[in-house]
C-alpha cells in the first residue's frame, strides 16, 4: 500500500515506505483482531465497571474521614486557646489556616 507523504503546501506526494504511524496504526489493528485480545478487552471493561461502585464507597468514606480529622483538629486548637496552653494569637492563627485550607480545597 503506498502512502502519501505532505510536503507542506498541501499537496501530496506518494512515498514508497510507510510511515512509522502507519506501522503502529497496522500493528493495532492486527493485535484488535484477534480473538485473545477482544476478549481482554471485554475482561478489563467489566473489571472496571465493577469497581466503579467500591470506588465511590471509597472516596465517600475519604471524604467523611477528612472531615471527621478536620473536626477534631477545630475542636482541639479551640481547646487549647480557651485553656491558654497556646496564645489566643497562636490560635487565632491556626484557626484561619484550617479555614482557609479548607476554603482553598473547595475552589474550582
């Protein structure tokens, strides 16, 4: 099969050799004909739709865990200001990072 080769103003000029895309484009094509491999493929399909539901489980409970430790870690630094372990400048200052973070992670 001879291809066309463009030299730049648009026309096309046949080329004895096929190019290096059009080699790997054949090499595609013959390996998706096989049986083997369509049924790979049909395997690696399905194992990924059964995933699908244990991975939003798992970014659910991700999420769910970050706000638990966020929680806490408010709890804990407001805690610590109203005893005076730390000062209410330190504190003021912690607080308005874990805001503030949280604010940065939520923007789109």
């Amino acid at each position: 099969m001879a291809t066309t080769r463009d030299d730049g103003n648009g026309e096309k000029e046949p080329n004895g050799e096929p190019t290096g895309v059009d080699e790997l484009l054949w090499a595609i094509a013959e390996a998706l004909r096989s049986k083997e491999s369509k049924e790979a493929i049909a395997l690696l399909i399905k194992k990924f739709a059964d995933e699908i539901p244990n991975r939003n489980k798992a970014m659910r409970r991700a999420i769910w865990m970050g706000h638990l430790v966020t929680a806490l870690l408010l709890v804990a630094i407001g805690m610590l200001g109203y005893l005076k372990v730390i000062s209410t400048e330190t504190t003021g200052a912690l607080l308005g990072a874990i805001v503030g973070g949280l604010y940065y992670s939520n923007r789109r």
